[in-house]
C-alpha cells in the first residue's frame, strides 16, 4: 500500500528550483530528509539519523526525538542554502508519528510547506 501511495504521490509532486521536493524516508532504524530539485535532478540538502552531527547525543536513533532533530537540522541547513518554501513528499508513509515529527521541526526551523 506504501508503494501504491507513493507513486500516486509522485505523480503531482516535482520539485523545481523555486520550490524543491522535501523527501522523507524512513527506516526501522534511521530517518533521512533530503531537499531535491528534481529539473536539475540533484539533491540540495540532506540530513539523517546516520549523520555524527545530527545523531550525537541522541538516546535512540528510531523515536520521535530523533525525527524532531532531523527536521530542525534539515531545516536550518535549507535557511542556509537561501530556500524557503518546498513541497512535502512523504514518500507514501502516513503523515503520523515520526514523519509528523520531523515535518513539525521543520516547519518551526522556518521552512515553509
């Protein structure tokens, strides 16, 4: 079901320069986000559980703690990179628990979706 969501998803969701794609992916044990210009077919911003910075003092790399650290810190790097507003891909998972989390971090970090 997953898959059927995601590839009705990725039917209407691109992203362009002006607004990239925020694509979500989640694991049993990590979550990565990553801001994607899909015309250019290059990925812009990325962060994840696996990455020393984002993990480092963290007790579990699978709850919503976690996700919440991964939304704040793919956020601020998006600021930084001068992007605003992107469109969310939730890659077919529901928008619930940690994919809520991390989506709500990010929002707060000041991106815009």
């Amino acid at each position: 079901m997953r898959i059927k969501r995601h590839r009705r998803l990725r039917r209407k969701v691109t992203g362009t320069q002006a607004r990239p794609r925020l694509h979500i992916h989640r694991t049993r044990h990590h979550i990565y986000a990553a801001v994607i210009d899909d015309a250019a077919g290059r990925t812009i911003i990325s962060a994840s559980t696996r990455q020393k910075d984002v993990a480092s003092g963290l007790g579990s790399l699978t709850n919503l703690e976690a996700a919440k650290r991964v939304g704040e810190t793919v956020g601020r790097r998006a600021k930084e990179a001068g992007i605003d507003t992107v469109v969310f891909d939730t890659s077919g998972l529901k928008y619930h628990g940690r994919v809520a989390a991390l989506a709500q971090a990010a929002r707060e970090a000041g991106l815009e979706f």
